[in-house]
C-alpha cells in the first residue's frame, strides 16, 4: 500500500535559535530526528532575509539527509543568488516559491499567469535543470485551473498546493469544500502529465485529515504546527529532566 509523503520543514527550529543568537537549537538535530522518526524528506526556506535558515544550514541539513539516503527539499524564491545555491548543493528538490520581504510567511502561490513572473520562473526551472539535472522541481501555486495548466508548460516535475486560505477557514470553521473541490479538479489536470501532486503552508493535525480523505495529494509539507506542537509534548519531559538535576543538589543546610 502507498501512503502519502511527509515532509518536514524546519524553518521555525532556526527561528527560534536566531533569536538569541545561540547555536542552539540546531536545525540538523531536528532534522535527524524528523528522519530517524520515519519523516520523508526535510523541507527549508533560506529566505532573502535569512529571518530562520542560514546559508550554513542548507549544505548541513543536507549532509543529514545524505546520511538517511532522503531528499532535502529546498525552498526558494526566483533570485539569481538563490539559483546559484541551488546549483552548488543540488538538493534532491527545489521548491520555487514567491517572496517578499515584508511578508510574515510565504503568503501565496506563484503567480505565472502574470508574464514577467511567469518568465522568471521558467528561467530559474531551466538554469536548476540544466546544471543540475538530478534536481526535481515543484512550482508552489494555487490550485486555479488556469495556474496549473500554465505550470504544465515549464519545466519541472510537479506542483505543490498552497493550502494556506484552506487551512484558515478549516480553523475558523467556514465552509472548506470549494477548496477541497478545486484540489480534485487541478489533481485532474496535473496528473493528466504525470506530475507530482503536493500540498503545504498553514496545516494543522486536524486540517491535514480532510485532506487526507481526499486522497489526492502524494506529499504534505508541513513545518509551524509540528514545531509548535512539539514544544508542548516536549515540555514536561524537559522540565521533569531539569527537577531531576535539580533534586541532586540539596542545600547546604
Ligand atoms: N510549503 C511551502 C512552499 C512553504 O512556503 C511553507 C512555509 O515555509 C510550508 C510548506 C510549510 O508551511 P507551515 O510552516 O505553515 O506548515
């Protein structure tokens, strides 16, 4: 039986380490743990900004996945530094992504309807693909007809989903089944070519599970809501951890 893939993002361990500028926690530990757990593949966004992931973590990251035989996955806006990255490390896949600075996460697809973007990203697939054809690449859209079919004519191997407004109005109880009908409709269209069918940004445990039902995407990344809940299921373990080093030191009396 096939099941869909997991893949890890890990942006927000190196969030968190960035804010105090500590070497800790460290984004290759996580990642060693999402692969050893059973995760898929790794997932990082090296923003413009560089607000999470550093340059040094992208080849360090990769060195771990290396070690698992799993693909990194990596993120990226359209930019020439970003291409010249992905040349030199040659990630099992790229993710192209749209990116603003000002903006607090990636908050929306592609837009390749528009002809400007749609040409910067059908130079950045063919500059990825022509120095280093191992690397797959998935375009991040919205799953509108139009935008898919455009997708379908530039070179690349599959299409991640933004599932982002879906998972807001999961979490706001709203209506979620002209999502869920326009996810079935542009599966149509991108498996009709062979491509890959992913999805990811926003998903939670709970708004993960009707898609799920759907049983039409082959790969879900997904990043905040694991790190977040992991805090939680950490917490105690850690605190209990720190009472017992506590508890070796009686004062003096
Ligand atoms: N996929 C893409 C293309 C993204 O930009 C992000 C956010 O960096 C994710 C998946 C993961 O989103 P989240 O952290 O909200 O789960």
């Amino acid at each position: 039986m096939k099941y869909p893939r997991l893949g890890v993002n890990i942006d927000h361990v190196a969030t968190l380490r960035q804010q105090r500028g500590e070497f800790y926690p460290q984004v290759t530990r996580a990642a060693e743990i999402a692969l050893a757990t059973g995760a898929d593949q790794i997932t990082i966004h090296l923003r413009e900004d560089r607000r999470h992931i550093q340059d040094q973590d992208v080849p360090d990251t990769h060195v771990v996945c290396k070690k698992f035989g799993l693909p990194l996955n990596f993120e990226m806006g359209c930019s020439d530094e970003m291409i010249k990255k992905a040349i030199i490390e040659r990630p099992e896949w790229v993710c192209l992504v749209p990116e603003k600075r000002a903006e607090r996460t990636t908050e929306g697809g592609l837009d390749v309807i528009n002809e400007e973007n749609y040409e910067r990203v059908k130079a950045a697939c063919e500059t990825i693909k022509k120095n280093s054809p191992t690397t797959k690449i998935s375009l991040f859209v919205e799953a509108t007809p139009a935008v898919l079919q455009k997708c379908l004519t530039l070179k690349a191997d599959a299409v991640e989903i933004h599932t982002g407004e879906y998972a807001k109005d999961f979490l706001e109880k709203k209506d979620i089944s002209h999502h869920l009908k326009m996810y079935r409709e542009g599966h149509k269209i991108i498996k009709a070519q062979g491509w890959g069918y992913h999805a990811g940004h926003g998903l939670t445990f709970d708004s993960l599970e009707p898609l799920l039902a759907e049983k039409k995407f082959e790969e879900y990344n997904i990043g905040h809501w694991i790190i977040a809940e992991a805090l939680f299921i950490g917490l105690g373990h850690v605190i209990k951890e720190m009472l017992t080093l506590l508890k070796k030191y009686p004062l003096e009396a």
